[in-house]
C-alpha cells in the first residue's frame, strides 16, 4: 500500500471519528448530567481530540509532504484555506466543553451539575460547521475555487 492511500485512509477514518465523537456528545447533553455522565462525555470528548490530531497530522503530510496533488493545489485555493479556517474555529469553539467536561467531570458521581446553555450551541455549530467541509472539499477536489 502507498503512503498516499494510507494518509488518505487515516485522514478519512479521522473525519468519521470526529462525526461520530461530536454527534455523541450531541446527543448525550442533556439540561443537567451527573457527574459520572460528564465523565462518559469528557472520555468521548477525548477520543475527539485525539481523532483531531490524527486528521491534522494526515492533512498537513497529504498538504504539505509531497504525497497526492502538488502543494501549490492547495495552497492557491481559496476554499482550502475557508476550510482550514473552518476546522480552526470547530477547535477553538470545542475548547470550552472540553474544559467545563475536564472541570466537572471528578466529584460524587451521582451528583447532578447544570449544564450552560452555550456548551449546546457550541456543540451544534462545531457540527453545522463540521456539515459545510465536506461541500468545500468536493469543490476543492474538483479544482473550484472562489
């Protein structure tokens, strides 16, 4: 197997993972979750992390490596880089539930903490945001750009 297609396979593995991670965590936020269930979500929320660096770490090899299209393919697109940004934005948005998990996640399990309103809307435009990168990499895979 070449590298390319392994890159591309960790990349598109990546992709799934973080999906799926982020559409978990969707749907296990609930108004108030104990402590144990804040766990389960810091531990999802983890694997979504790691998946994360895993696909920025394919993605820059694919980009900047030499493997697949040139550099230059992606570097002069401007969709690639409103994509980048896009993926930039899903991470620092994914900051604050990532650190209110962390923080509340350790005490009695049984207890139950409130969750703000914000960490839900974060979580839906990570995901609104997540939607839009595919479109743009079709167009960008095609060669299209603004």
């Amino acid at each position: 197997m070449s590298t390319e297609i392994l890159l591309r396979y960790i990349h598109f593995i990546s992709i799934f993972t973080i999906v799926g991670t982020l559409v978990s965590e969707h749907l296990l936020l609930k108004k108030s979750l104990t402590r144990s269930e804040i766990d389960r979500l810091s531990k999802i929320d983890g694997i979504y992390g790691l998946a994360v660096l895993v696909l920025l770490a394919a993605g820059m090899m694919l980009w900047l490596g030499g493997y697949g299209k040139p550099t230059e393919f992606y570097s002069n697109n401007p969709i690639f880089h409103t994509k980048l940004g896009f993926f930039v934005l899903i991470g620092l948005l994914s900051a604050y539930p990532t650190i209110f998990f962390i923080k509340n996640r350790k005490g009695d399990p049984e207890e139950l903490i409130h969750i703000p309103k914000s960490i839900f809307w974060m979580v839906r435009f990570e995901l609104l945001l997540l939607f839009i990168i595919p479109i743009l990499a079709g167009l960008m895979a095609k060669g299209i750009s603004l």
